[in-house]
C-alpha cells in the first residue's frame, strides 16, 4: 500500500502528513517568538550545566578516587564504600538521629504555620493582623548563623537570659546546650519560631481565595467559627497542604546541615550527629569523597523513595499529590 501522505491528489496536490503538519506550526510558532525562547534558554542551560551536568560525578560514589588520576581514571570499586557504611558502628546512630529530628521537625513544624493562617484569618482587626504578620514573619530574615548565636546566648548557663529567669525563681543552672536529651527539641521549637510566620504566607493567599459566600451560607445554616475552618477553610487550603508535606516528605532526611552543625558540640554529639554532619566531617574534613559520596547518594535515594511514597498515599487518600 502506497503512502497516503506523499500520493498525489487528482489536482496534482500533494497532502502533508499530520505529523509534518505539526512539526511546521511548531517551527513557526518558534520563529513568530523567539525572543520568548531565548529567555527560556538562559534558565534551562543553567539547569543543564550546574545541576544535570554534575549527576555524571555520582560515579564516584563506586571509585576508588584518586586525584591524580580525576574522576575517570580511577579504579572501580562497585558498592565497597556503601558496604563500609552500612557496617559503620555509627551507622544506626545516623539513621536514628537524622530519622527522629526530622520527624519530629515535620510533625511540629508542618501544622504550626497552618494554625497561624486560620488563626490570622479569622482576625477582624487589620492593624493588630498586619501586627502579628510582620513580628511571625520577621524571624524568617535572620540568618542561621545569627539565630544559633541568638540560642547559645539565650540558653548560655549562668549568663544566658533563660538560666537568670530560672535563678531569679529559685532553680539551678542548666546547661541546655550541653544535654543531648534537650538538642532536639531546641532546634525544632528554634525552627517553629523562624519559619511559622513565613510558610504560612502560601496558606494565608489560598484562604484569602476563598468565596466570601460560602462563609455567608454557614453563618445562615448557624455554623460557629469551629465549624467554618472545619468545614470551609480546611477544604479549600487541603491541595496546597497535601503537596507541601509531600515535598517536606522527599526532603525527610535532608535535615539543615548548618544549624545542626553549629549547635553542635562534643556533649550533644550523640544525638546531634546526622547523616549531613557526618559526610561534612568525613568527606571534606577527611578528605575520603568516594565513602562521603557513597553516604549522600544512599541519602538521595531514600529521600526520593519517601517523595514517590508520599506523593502515592496522597493521591489514594485525598485524591491529589505532586505529579
């Protein structure tokens, strides 16, 4: 059978194919605003050179890297350094530490910005609002190496404010800092406190667009305020919910480095010592980047297994996830 798209028409016509037909809109399209493709060049050729381009250099996480010899002419070593890890003593201890802060993290740190959005949403009074909003968003600006001498300062035995409020009161000095016990709960209350004020901007533009008649209908049906956020405000804000705790889920294990690092000392390290510090210490400090390249890439991979887990169970239970 001949080709339909290439034989000839009574009048001699040839008629293109649907796909060429495609092809050329397309080349046209391109053509009529190319200056809109430029600009869309400039952001994905940064893609490709600075975060798709240094994939190729995961290699090393199953070489022997040698520096002389740079990442393509070092031996293989296949999963030797995965296996070294894997029976490290202190591998547990990682997983155990990196696992509970960040579950903790996600379990206060996720509803506390929701809370402070419903609770803004409800206020009448627009200058007490604006109020609340600039002093729960002001934390967000401070930086991480700034807030950890605001905690160190406040917590300081003896001469931190929290220790002369104890005194004052009759109790004994405490060494916050010092107590493993206390490491976690400091840095994910710190966390709350700097970050509540600035995620709850994504809920509070998705309460504000809310139909203002649905609010009406409730308060002719009798629904107290309980009722509305129940019944309205959760709803509406469920979408934007599900797809952030899906994204907190994908970065479970990628629990802030700098902060951790920085409230880190030789008395807390038993509980403040995670995956991000320990391939720090290992891979730069050490100098040994095959093991600390074998640890980030394990680390990579659990966190997108959490994402692919996590995006699954929201689209079963609520209907909706990331992709």
């Amino acid at each position: 059978m001949s080709d339909r798209s290439n034989a000839p028409t009574a009048a001699g016509i040839r008629i293109a194919s649907p796909g060429r037909a495609i092809r050329s809109g397309t080349l046209r399209k391109m053509r009529r605003h190319w200056q809109l493709y430029i600009v869309i060049a400039l952001p994905l050729l940064y893609f490709l050179l600075f975060k798709y381009v240094p994939i190729l250099g995961i290699q090393i996480a199953f070489k022997d890297l040698n520096a002389k010899q740079g990442i393509w002419g070092s031996p293989w070593a296949g999963f030797k350094h995965f296996e070294a890890f894997f029976h490290h003593p202190s591998f547990w201890t990682l997983i155990k530490n990196t696992v509970f802060l960040s579950l903790y993290s996600l379990a206060v740190g996720f509803p506390a910005p929701i809370l402070l959005a419903l609770m803004l949403n409800e206020l009448k009074n627009g200058l007490f609002k604006r109020a609340v909003q600039m002093i729960t968003y002001a934390p967000y600006f401070i930086s991480t190496v700034v807030m950890v001498s605001m905690i160190l300062l406040f917590l300081a035995p003896r001469t931190g404010v929290i220790d002369h409020i104890r005194t004052a009161f009759g109790f004994g000095s405490i060494n916050y800092i010092g107590q493993a016990s206390m490491f976690s709960s400091i840095f994910v209350l710190s966390d709350v406190w700097q970050y509540m004020g600035y995620s709850a901007i994504i809920y509070i533009a998705a309460l504000a667009g809310v139909n203002p008649q649905l609010y009406e209908a409730a308060k002719l049906d009798g629904a107290s305020r309980l009722q509305k956020i129940i019944r309205i405000d959760l709803p509406s804000i469920m979408p934007i919910m599900v797809l952030l705790l899906v994204l907190n889920m994908g970065q479970l294990l990628n629990i802030g480095f700098e902060k951790v690092y920085l409230m880190q000392n030789p008395l807390n390290v038993s509980a403040s010592e995670i995956i991000s510090t320990y391939v720090y210490k290992v891979g730069l400090i050490q100098a040994n980047y095959s093991f600390s390249a074998a640890v980030g890439l394990f680390n990579s991979l659990i966190n997108l297994a959490l994402i692919l887990l996590a995006n699954f169970g929201a689209r079963r239970i609520t209907g909706s996830g990331l992709f």
